[in-house]
C-alpha cells in the first residue's frame, strides 16, 4: 500500500480522538463503523446487480469498489484507535493468510 495510505490512517485517527475523544463508547462506535461501511457494500452490490426492481440498476462496479475501500480504510482506523500499527497489524495478518494458500 502507498505513502498515501499510511499517512491518511494515524492522521484519520488523531483527527477522531481529537473531534470525539477516545473513550469506550467511542471506540465501540469506531468497531461498529466498520459494519456500517459494509453494509454500504452490500447497498452498493445490490445496486449493481439491480435486486431492488423498484430502483433497477443504480450503482457500478466502481461504486462497489470504492466502499470497499472504505471498509479498509475504516478497518484500519479502527486498528490503530485500540493503540496497535495498523501496518504491522495487516502485514502481519497478510503473512498468515500467505502461508495458509500455500504461497507463504
């Protein structure tokens, strides 16, 4: 992942703590965030796919990817709001998902 990112995670969640502090409840919220993104992923699948015959066709394969976007954006904020390095949090996850496909 880029620069980009791993700058935008601590300054994402510096921003948080200082906008809405960092005790349980805002911790519980910033969990719970991570479900709300997904639930716009599943919005948004649905809307490409056309399930809703009310509304058709209303979102793209670019839409999808860009909550899902979100999603680990908001996952990663939410690592490091519990006081963990996101990055080594995700690299060190990565490296068991790699060696359980058998390319580890």
């Amino acid at each position: 992942m880029s620069d980009t990112i791993w700058d935008l995670v601590p300054a994402a969640t510096r921003w948080l703590d200082a906008a809405n502090g960092t005790d349980d409840a805002e911790l519980s919220c910033r969990m719970l965030k991570v479900t709300e993104e997904a639930g716009e992923v599943a919005s948004a699948w649905i809307g490409l796919r056309g399930q809703n015959p009310r509304k058709g066709v209303t979102h793209t394969k670019e839409d999808v990817a860009a909550e899902l976007a979100d999603v680990v954006i908001t996952a990663l904020v939410a690592i490091e709001s519990l006081g963990l390095d996101a990055r080594a949090t995700l690299e060190t996850t990565a490296a068991k998902v790699h060696a359980r496909i058998g390319n580890g």
